[in-house]
C-alpha cells in the first residue's frame, strides 16, 4: 500500500498531529517532531519548496503551496 498527501497551507494536514498519523496507518517514524509539517521539514532540512516531495517507506508527501 502506498500512502499520498498533498500538503497545502489552508489544509489542516501539515499541522496534524504525526502521532495521530502513525496511528492510523499503523506505522514508526523516529522523529522528534509532533505535527506532520515538521516532520516534512525535517526531512527536507529547512521549510520546502512548491513541488518538493518527501518520500519514506511507503509514504510520499507532496508540497504544493508553501507561505
């Protein structure tokens, strides 16, 4: 299975908790971050630019608007 969001800023998404999202697909991620926005950023190393996608296992998470 493989596991698509688009991130935009007037979605909710990016500030979601991670933890409720590892809940619910049943998933680890190590991080020290709480939203799914900054694990985003973490994983990118800085805030991401318009089309960056962030692939880990079978989650691909794709920036379409940043501000």
């Amino acid at each position: 299975m493989r596991i698509r969001f688009i991130l935009h800023p007037s979605d909710s998404v990016g500030v979601d908790l991670l933890d409720d999202l590892c809940q619910f697909y049943d998933m680890d991620l190590e991080t020290d971050s709480i939203v799914i926005g900054g694990w985003v950023m973490e994983k990118c190393g800085g805030i991401p630019s318009v089309g960056e996608v962030v692939r880990y296992k079978n989650i691909e998470i794709k920036v379409v608007k940043t501000t």
